[in-house]
C-alpha cells in the first residue's frame, strides 16, 4: 500500500507541523477540495489524520520515523529511538530490587524509590505505579530495536508496518 520513500530531510516537517496534522489542525489552513481530500494511516499513532490536501498526502506519504518495537516511542532523528532503548533496559537493571520507602519531608509522607531516589506523592501511589511501569516496559525493551518506517501509509498495515530499508 505504501511507496518507497525517496531522500529526504528531517527538517522538511517539523514536530509542529505533526502535531498539527494528527490533531487535525494543519489543513484548516489550506482551501481543501472535499474530493480531493484524503486521509492518511498514522503507523506510529496507529489512527488516521484528518482530510488532508493532494500536495500534503505526497509530502507526509514520503515521511520517515524511527520507531521503538517495544513500545510506542518514536522520533524524527536516527539513534534517539536506540537511546531510550538503551535507558528504558538501564533503569529496568537499576530498578532489579527496587523498592518503597516512606520517608517524612518535614510534616508530609512521600513514597521514595529506593534505586533512583525518585519521591512520589503516596495519596496517587505513584511510586508503586512508577515501579509497577518499570517492570513493563524492561522486559518489553529486552528484544527491542530502532525501526526506521514510514510514519504514514494508505491504510493500516495488514500485519506490521513496512520496514524501509536504511
Ligand atoms: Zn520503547
Ligand atoms: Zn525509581
């Protein structure tokens, strides 16, 4: 469904512009003829954008992210998809034996975590949850890798979205 991407920069979109895009805010911008207007498969978000212009659909069709495997993490530049691998597995190993420690700052309780020393407020147990996090996302990072891909295609991917050759 998707075409191959030709050479292009990072910058020609920027973060702004997506966020636009995804929230359907960009193509107010642009006089769009109903029949003309296509809508595009966010394979990142895993949804579909908004009604968008023929000049938008050939620029966004062409875009490629770096995506996380693991998790939903993805990003316009090569390598910073790797690092938060990387950190997400580092904090699973620092985390190994974590646990909660109440501690009293002045008059009030907060769950401290003892491997980062993080303080969380105890009325939302957010250092349980934030434990609890952790041991998700380490495990699911064991395997993980950086996946370059098209960020948008024609429809949802049937199986897995297209991996593009780097
Ligand atoms: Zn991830
Ligand atoms: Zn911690």
């Amino acid at each position: 469904m998707t075409s191959r991407p030709v050479a292009m920069t990072d910058d020609l979109i920027d973060q702004q512009t997506l966020d636009d895009l995804r929230t359907g805010r960009w193509p107010v911008r642009e006089e769009i003829e109903p029949q003309s207007a296509q809508r595009l498969w966010d394979n990142v978000d895993g949804g579909w954008t908004g009604p968008l212009a023929t000049a938008a659909v050939s620029i966004y069709i062409r875009k490629v992210v770096y995506k996380c495997t693991g998790c939903h993490e993805a990003s316009q530049h090569p390598g910073q998809v790797s690092d938060h691998i990387t950190s997400v597995r580092l904090t699973g190993e620092r985390h190994r034996r974590a646990r909660i420690k109440v501690e009293l700052r002045g008059q009030e309780p907060v769950q401290m975590c003892s491997a980062c020393g993080a303080m969380f407020s105890p009325r939302k147990n957010a250092g349980y949850k934030h434990l609890e996090n952790i041991k998700i996302l380490a495990p699911a990072h064991k395997e993980a890798r950086e996946e370059r891909i098209l960020r948008f295609s024609l429809g949802p991917p049937s199986a897995k979205a297209e991996v593009v050759p780097a």
